[in-house]
C-alpha cells in the first residue's frame, strides 16, 4: 500500500492532534450508535499516542476493550472531482471507522495501515465527522495472541509476551486525495549487474507500477541531485543506471522514481514519487552479504516505547533514537516484535541503517507465558492458536511485505519472535507461512527468531530460515550469576548451530540492569554485570566464526505488564526508557566504534 505523498496531483491533510476519546468499559458504544453524534462525555485525547499513560490513574492504563476516538475534518474546496482517501497509519489492535453515519472500514492487526475511499461520504469544503472504535484485546485469533479473562472485577488482558500492551491511534492518520485515474501501486526490485563489489557497477531497477483508471505509464529515474538517469514507457520493466551509486550500510544513497500517468493527450493525471536504494542482498555458505560483502550486524533489538506517549510515533523520539544508534556505532535493528512506524523505516533508508524487519508474531510460547505471567497447557492446538490465528498471522506478513517491499533498509525477514519450535504442531503451523512468505519475497532472506527453549537439537523450524535467528540469555535466565557457565554453555550452543551452515545472529541477550545500581562482587542487575555479561558474549562471539550478527536486548528499558519478573519494566536496556546511558552503552560504544 502506498505512502500517501504531496505531488503536483496529490495533496494530503494530516488528522494528527487532539481528539475526542471516550473509553468504552461497558461496550455498549457500537450499539448506541455512538459514531452518530459528537461523543458525549469526551476528554482530549493526543493522536499518536498510546492512550494508557495519558490519564492517571489505573482505569485507562489498564483498559480492556473498546476505545472511541472523533474528530471533525474540513475537506479542502480544492478536492472537488478528486479522490478523496482516509488513511490510519495504524490502529492498535483493530478498528472500525465512521465517516459521519456511515461505516467505512474495518481493519484487524495493530501495525499496519488500513485506507477507503471516502469520496461518495463527503463534499470538498464542507466538515465531516470521522470516528474509530479501537479494541485493544487480544485473543487467540490475534496477532499477537492473549486471552482476556473474566473475574468479579472487570476483564483481565493477558499474554505470553512482557511489553506491555500498549493501544490506540499509535501513528498518523490521514485524508488525502488522488486524481481519479491513479497510481495504486508501485514495486521496485533493485539490482547489480556483474562484480556487486565495482566501485561504481551497473545497477538496474525493475519496476512495476499498477494504475487505476486509463493512462499510460511514464517512469524517470533522478539521482539525489535531482538530474535524470534514465527513463522508459510502460508500466512495467528494468531500469539500467550506468555508474550506480548503491545503497549501502552506512550511506543511505537513494533514486527518485517518478511514476507519470498520462492520459491520451498527453496530459498529466496522475503523478507519484518512489524512492529507490539500489543494493543486493544474498546468504552464502555462513555469509549474509549486502552487496557482496559481508555485512555483521551490530545493534538492538528495539520498542517504539516512551514515557507518556507509549508506542505514539514522535518525529523528536525517532531522531533522538537515530543519533543515539549513530552515536554508539550500531549499524542496524530488529523491529522487534512488531512493524514499526513508516517514518522510521524512511529514516533507516535515507541513513543507511539496516533492519530486521519483524511480524507482531510474539509471544506463542507456553514457556515464555509461564514466566510473564500466563499459563497455557498447549499453545497450538484447535482452540488456541490455530489455524484462524493462522490466517490472521497470514494477513499480518502480506501487509508487512506490501507496506515495506521497497525500502532498501530491510534486508531480512522474521514471521516470528521466539514461537515455540520443537513441537510437530508448531511446525504444522508454521511450514504454510514460510512457504507463503517466500511466494510473495523473492529478493531478501526470510526467517524467525528461535527461542531458548528449542534448541538445535529439537528446533523444528530453522531448516525453513536463510539465517540462524537465536535470542539467548545465558548468565541471566540461565546460569543466572555464573558468567563461567555461561560462557561455556554458550558457546557449546553456538557450535551446534554453526552446524546449519548457515549465518547466525544473535537476536537477542543482555541482561535486566538498574541505572545506578553499582556492584563489584557480580551482583545481577547491577551496572557492572550488565558490562561483564556483554563482554562475556562478544568473546565467544568472536571466536565463532559463523557469527553474523550481534543485536542487544534491549536498545533501551521499556514498559511491561505487571508481574513479579519486572520491576517497573523490563530493565535490560544499554539506555534507560529516557534514554540516558548506562555504563553497558559506553562498553558497545568502544567496541562498535573503537573510540572510547
Ligand atoms: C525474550 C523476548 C523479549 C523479552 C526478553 C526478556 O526472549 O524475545 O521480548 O523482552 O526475552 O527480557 O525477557
């Protein structure tokens, strides 16, 4: 689904700000018809945010069920014989949306955008009332799954991952306008012809554009400085750039494809603009290579999380993030355990930072639950996750790819953050989404992140992955306060996967860490235990050579669920959650940068 953009044929109105918010405890809303009139009892409510934090107090923060949000928008004079779209860049977990009396969509999963053409429901220049119902539960047909459950006091959300289930209109929301006849989609595939590793090699882009309407397809290929490359006709075909300037880590090079429709005389209809980094990416042997050479990943695992405003997107927050990852020398990220917000993946493009592109797929694990806080006998089953979670999931990874094929950030896929992966059911499971993930991806490496209760021994789903996804927590889950141990049965576990013959990353490890908290006797949680259980892992990294990759759990602390595993959130940020350092960020400094 295409970004909506600004063009000499498009013009956007952003419905970011205040609106009004009711929260919905007795569910009664959709049958009172509440989308009729001016929501009664409104407070302010700021769009993006999470809506948990904004109100103090429990009622909110721990609010399960519907929430409604309302605004009033003007659509522009200027709109009269356009196409008028209303876009929601996301709505956590699912929604539907009203235009005045009328319903207009409904979309399920909470990261990813949902749009309807609007056109029929509103006259340019006149205000219309736009109002979501947004559900935060989560269920066994979610993505990710949950169970609500009823007590004597209200309805009580839980689930089988720690990040706390933060919900709402988490990113912008939109009413734009295309001309009638209009591009809808556009897919670009990057190439090298020849050595990918010339210092300036021959690059194509083979592209194709879908139009809605009659017009016939232009397209022209601008270098950064705005002057054409190349063009052609047609909708569909391959682009050749002589002395091509890659898209590589670290230089966030990219083209302008300019999408014309034009109609029998010649004139302009419709005109969109895709960016273009023109990079490769390819496993070989024990190798992940980005044009041609191989890359090893040094980063985090990450959350859109922050205090007060939750998982809301913030253009502040996002460079703040940025330059913090530019400061400490990371070269990439796991969008884990969910699609992040567009603007960051723009921002990773235009930078050069490489990601990890992950499914809200968490948290289908009975062992991982026990520790949470959530018990469950058999997660795949026909009345836990199933194959209708199956088809949710599904529709979960079309969106991913559609949304995100074309950013040359994203070199690698995961379907799934620490599944359970040693049952014959898990694979039942999840064998069809694999085989539909590489139908739909050609070009980038497709995989999942293993968790440390399957290990190679009985994993059942690593022969389905290009690369070796592990998260590991030796000296912390496991051989708690023994960094010795630790060492050695780590490394042990590394060996057997090297056997795969494949990449490995390192998803996932660290260690909960409290800001402040000194120790020289190897206490856990304290500042000096985070730093020697860090170092601990780099050894062995280094000393194995299919090691591909290392991303720290976490970028930064972030917010859970209550439970008796967290002390006001998960703590095993190398940043606190505002995002001041720890020593742990000084160690990855010196090692990703070699300056102190
Ligand atoms: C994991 C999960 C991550 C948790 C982390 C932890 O394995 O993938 O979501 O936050 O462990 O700190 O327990």
């Amino acid at each position: 689904m295409l970004r909506p953009q600004d063009t000499a044929t498009r013009d956007r109105r952003s419905l970011t700000g205040l609106w009004r918010f009711r929260a919905d405890a007795e569910g009664v809303g959709r049958e009172e018809r509440w989308f009729a009139a001016p929501l009664a009892g409104a407070r302010d409510m700021p769009v993006p945010a999470s809506y948990n934090d904004i109100v103090p107090g429990r009622d909110l923060h721990d609010h399960v069920g519907d929430v409604w949000y309302q605004t009033d928008v003007r659509v522009p004079r200027g709109w009269a014989d356009q196409r008028v779209v209303l876009r929601f860049d996301a709505a956590t977990h699912r929604a539907t949306v009203w235009v005045g009396e009328t319903e207009v969509m409904s979309h399920e999963g909470g990261y990813t955008p949902f749009e309807a053409d609007v056109t029929a429901h509103v006259t340019p220049g006149e205000t219309v009332r736009v109002t979501a119902v947004v559900d935060n539960r989560l269920s066994w047909e979610s993505i990710p799954p949950g169970v609500v459950v009823e007590t004597a006091h209200g309805p009580r959300q839980k689930y089988m991952h720690d990040f706390f289930n933060y919900a709402g209109l988490h990113r912008p929301v939109w009413l734009y306008s295309t001309p009638t006849t209009y591009v809808s989609d556009v897919t670009v595939v990057p190439g090298i012809e020849g050595e990918p590793t010339a210092e300036r090699p021959t690059g194509t882009v083979t592209y194709d554009v879908v139009v809605e309407g009659e017009g016939s397809v232009r397209v022209r290929l601008l270098d950064a400085d705005g002057a054409e490359v190349t063009a052609a006709q047609g909708p569909a075909g391959t682009l050749t750039v002589p002395d091509a300037h890659l898209w590589a880590p670290g230089d966030g090079y990219q083209y302008d494809l300019v999408v014309d429709v034009l109609g029998a005389d010649g004139a302009l209809l419709d005109t969109y603009t895709q960016k273009v980094g023109i990079r490769t990416v390819e496993v070989r042997g024990t190798d992940f290579l980005i044009n041609g050479r191989p890359f090893y990943f040094r980063g985090f695992g990450m959350h859109e999380d922050h205090n007060t405003r939750g998982k809301g997107h913030d253009d502040a927050e996002m460079v703040h993030d940025f330059e913090l990852l530019d400061w400490i020398g990371a070269n990439s990220f796991r969008t884990s355990h969910y699609p992040y917000a567009e603007e960051v993946l723009d921002y990773a493009d235009a930078h050069g930072i490489v990601v990890i592109d992950e499914t809200a797929a968490v948290g289908m694990n009975a062992a991982v639950g026990a520790v949470i806080g959530m018990t469950v006998d058999q997660v795949f089953s026909p009345d836990t996750v199933s194959e209708r979670t199956r088809e949710v999931h599904a529709q979960a990874i079309r969106e991913l790819f559609a949304r995100d094929k074309n950013h040359p950030s994203v070199v690698l896929w995961s379907i799934s953050n620490e599944p359970e992966s040693h049952t014959p059911e898990s694979e039942e499971y999840f064998r069809p989404l694999f085989e539909l993930a590489r139908e739909l991806e050609q070009h980038r490496p497709i995989g999942f992140v293993n968790v440390m209760y399957s290990p190679a021994d009985v994993d059942r789903l690593m022969k389905y992955s290009d690369v070796v996804m592990i998260n590991r927590y030796y000296g912390w889950y496991s051989d708690s306060a023994d960094l010795a141990a630790a060492e050695a049965n780590l490394e042990a576990e590394l060996r057997q996967w090297e056997e795969h013959g494949k990449p490995i990353i390192m998803t996932e490890y660290g260690a909960d860490t409290v800001a402040g908290l000194h120790d020289l006797s190897g206490s856990m949680w304290s500042e000096e235990y985070q730093e020697e259980l860090l170092d601990m892992y780099h050894r062995v990294f280094d000393r194995v050579e299919a090691m591909a990759g290392e991303h720290v759990w976490n970028f930064a602390d972030f917010q859970t669920s209550r439970g008796i595993v967290r002390v006001d959130g998960n703590k095993k940020g190398a940043f606190t959650r505002d995002r001041r350092p720890k020593a742990a960020a000084h160690l990855l400094r010196r090692r990703w940068t070699g300056r102190s």
